[in-house]
C-alpha cells in the first residue's frame, strides 16, 4: 500500500496570497458516529483550514489552479 503524498500549492489572486494544502481523505468511523471523508484540497490561513475543492492525486497542475481560484471567487471574493 503506498503512502499519501501531501502536496501545497500557493496562488497569487487579485493581489493577495493564498495557501492550499491537500489532506488525504478518512475511513468512516461507526464507533463514533464519524463519516469518513475524501482527499482534499485546504485553504490554509491563521493556524486554520476550510475545505476547497477534491483532492486527485496527479491532476494537472494547471488545472489545479484554475478549480482553486474558481473556489477562491466563490467563496472568498462573493
């Protein structure tokens, strides 16, 4: 089984810096009554982070960018 490889991207938009770091996903807990979650990409800021967008490992970079700063103009610029 190989290990997830964490992976960051910054994006400079409308002047300001943005952080994203991606998260492997986790397993349902039914103990605990946890849904689990899929890979994801993360807004990081002030010691938090807020869910973007999917996390698919080998996606293109270019095309990573383009979601995020779709994202980024949904929910930060709105």
């Amino acid at each position: 089984m190989g290990s997830y490889k964490v992976e960051q991207r910054r994006l400079q938009h409308k002047g300001r810096q943005f952080h994203f770091v991606s998260y492997d996903g986790e397993p349902a807990n039914p103990a605990k009554d946890l849904p689990g979650s899929d890979p994801s990409w993360f807004m990081m800021g002030s010691g938090k982070r807020w869910p973007a967008i999917p996390h698919q490992p080998g996606q293109d970079a270019e095309e990573v960018d383009k979601l995020l700063t779709e994202w980024l103009e949904e929910n930060v610029f709105d």
